[in-house]
C-alpha cells in the first residue's frame, strides 16, 4: 500500500465540501417536492373514491326509498283509498286507574 488513509465522506478542501452540500439541498428539496406530490395524489384519490362512495350511497337509498323491497312497482300507488272518522284521545294512565279496584268510577 501506498501509505494514504483513504477516509470516505470527508475532504479538506472546501469547494468539494461546498459543491457536497449543495448537491445534497437539491437532492433534500427534491425529495420533499416528490413527497408533497405523492401526498397529494393518494389525498386526490382518496376524495375521489368518497364521492364515488357518497354517490353510489345515495344512489341505493334513492332506489330503494322509491321502489317494493321485492322488486315491485317504483313510486307510490296512483289511488290509495283514505278512510275518514272520528277518533277520542284516551289517557292510558287515567284509564288503568279507572280500571283498577278502588280507582275512580
């Protein structure tokens, strides 16, 4: 051997060091732009996929609000007999403690 330490990494002169940490902000920004933009693609992806979620939802309540869960006629019937009358208010309580023994007549 030649008798030099090879040390690898470190230099004494100063422009090497210079052009070193120059290299390595680029290489350090460019990594932290490649990042932002893969961040930003897989949170555009994932707000794609909850409106498709949200729509294809609404879709399927849409369908199912408006049709026979056994696959009858949408909509609701085009004649529905109504039946009219009269009707009295009953107090539930006040009737269990007319019904009771010893209650009110």
């Amino acid at each position: 051997m030649n008798g030099r330490q090879f040390s690898f990494g470190t230099s004494g002169n100063p422009l090497v060091q210079i052009l070193s940490m120059l290299v390595f902000g680029v290489l350090v920004i460019g990594a932290v732009i490649m990042g932002a933009f893969v961040l930003l693609a897989f949170l555009g992806l994932a707000a794609v996929a909850v409106v498709v979620f949200a729509i294809r939802g609404w879709w399927l309540r849409r369908k199912l609000r408006g049709s026979d869960p056994f696959g009858g006629e949408p909509g609701p019937a085009k004649s529905v007999p109504y039946i009219e009358g009269e009707y009295k208010v009953i107090d539930a309580d006040a009737d269990a403690r007319r019904r009771r023994p010893g209650g009110e007549s």
